[in-house]
C-alpha cells in the first residue's frame, strides 16, 4: 500500500513540477546557465567532453549495479532525473541579462552517489539542448562536467563529511544541494574564463567577472534550492523509508 501510495504521489510531484515550468517560463530569448551551442572554441569543447566521458562510463557501471542489486530503486532514479530535469530548467533572470538557475543534483547525488548523477546530469542536459534550446551539443561536455560531475562530487562530499561529523541529516542535505548548486556556477565561471580570458589579468579577472555576475541571484538560489531538496528528502523518508535503507546498506557494502 505505501509503495502504490509512493508511486501515486511522485507523479504527482513530477506533473506538478512540469506545470510550474511551463507557467513561469514563457517563449523568450534564452539566456540559459548551460554554455550555449557555438559558444566555445572547438578546441575546449572537445577538453570538456573527453574530460567527462571517463565520468559518464563509470556512471553507467554505478547505475547498473544499484538497479541489479536493488530492482525496487528504479522508481527513485527516475524521481532524482525529473527533480534535476524540472529545476535546471527553470529560467529566472539576472540583473546582468544572463540568468541562474537551480541544478537539482544534489538530491541524485545523495541518494545514488555522484557517478551515478553523470549519466542522469547528462541526460538532463541533453533533453534540454534538443528539447528547450538550453545549452548545445557541442557544448555538453562542458555543461556536464559543471552540472553533472563537479556539482554531484561536491555535493555527496559535503553531504558524507557532515552526516560522519553527526551534523544532522537535514543539515547535511541542505549543505549537499546548495553546495553543489554554488560548485557548478564557479566551474562554469572557471571553464568561460579559460575560454575567454581577459586582455588585462587573464584567467583570474575572466573568472571574477563571470563568478560575480552569476554570485547575485546565484546564493540565494543555491539557498531556496537546498531548503527545496530537504523537503523533497523529508518525503522520501516518510514514504520510501525501505527503498533508502537499501541505498544505505549498498553504500555501505561498497565502501567496505
């Protein structure tokens, strides 16, 4: 009965996460976090995607394991790929004319571990490149190594280092996602500022310029989105209490 009830109520919560997005975001230009299609050069655009395909092979090795050990988990992938999918395609606008947005990765990576949000992350990014205009092709290995591979590395570290200190789970859940939040705009600002460094101090005045125009709306976003993935965390503990305990014991079988 709870797990028909569990089912009943995350399609709930994805249908009503969809109608969200289509009501706040009406046709316009998009000025998206993702680095659009083009923008880089060729030369770091191929960097950014051999750099993140090692992450996304591993990634399908991590996913695999978790659903052939655990069947009863597959409802949760597909939870923690909507909730990254229905946040990181929110648009909301900069005082800059660029614009910030939520990443939802954190909730993914706590759950499964960061490898495993490579493959969801990148799957996202996708579906938003071919499906909304965010981002590129091109461009996706960039984007995935921001959103999908440095913001789920830094999440799960933040989110192990104070569950092991005794901080407390919601504190740990909240510090996950608004760190992870925060990680992937300082790549992103990192990976601009390599493409684009300025005429006058190079790389670390790139980086200011682009880490400060997004640092506006980005601190509080990454603070509304940690608050939103410890009442998401809070659902899925009342509801899928079983499904989380066997994450937990894999977890702690792999780190045996």
């Amino acid at each position: 009965m709870n797990k028909k009830r569990s089912r009943i109520v995350s399609s709930v919560l994805l249908v009503a996460g969809f109608v969200l997005y289509f009501l706040v975001n009406e046709p316009q230009t998009g000025h998206a976090m993702h680095i659009m299609e083009g923008y880089l050069p060729f030369g770091w655009a191929m960097f950014w995607w051999g750099l993140f395909l090692p992450f996304f092979v591993i990634g399908l090795r991590s996913i695999r394991k978790v659903i052939v050990q655990h069947p009863e988990v597959k409802l949760l992938v597909g939870v923690a790929g909507a909730f990254a999918f229905v946040l990181s395609a929110l648009k909301i606008p900069s005082v800059t004319g660029s614009s910030s947005h939520p990443t939802g990765t954190g909730l993914g990576s706590i759950l499964f571990g960061p490898f495993a949000m490579s493959v969801l992350g990148s799957m996202v990014l996708l579906f938003q490149a071919l499906l909304l205009a965010h981002g590129g092709l091109t461009t996706l290995g960039a984007n995935a190594v921001s959103m999908a591979v440095v913001g789920p590395l830094v999440a799960y570290g933040i989110y192990r280092l104070i569950s092991s200190a005794n901080g407390g789970k919601r504190l740990a859940v909240f510090a996950a996602a608004a760190t992870a939040n925060l990680a992937t705009y300082v790549t992103t600002s990192l990976q601009l500022a390599l493409a684009f460094p300025a005429e006058t101090g190079g790389v670390m005045a790139s980086f200011a310029k682009f880490a400060g125009i997004f640092a506006v709306t980005q601190i509080p976003l990454a603070i509304c989105e940690g608050l939103l993935t410890v009442l998401v965390w809070n659902w899925l503990q009342a509801y899928n209490a079983k499904e989380l305990v066997q994450l937990r014991l894999l977890k702690q079988e792999e780190s045996l």
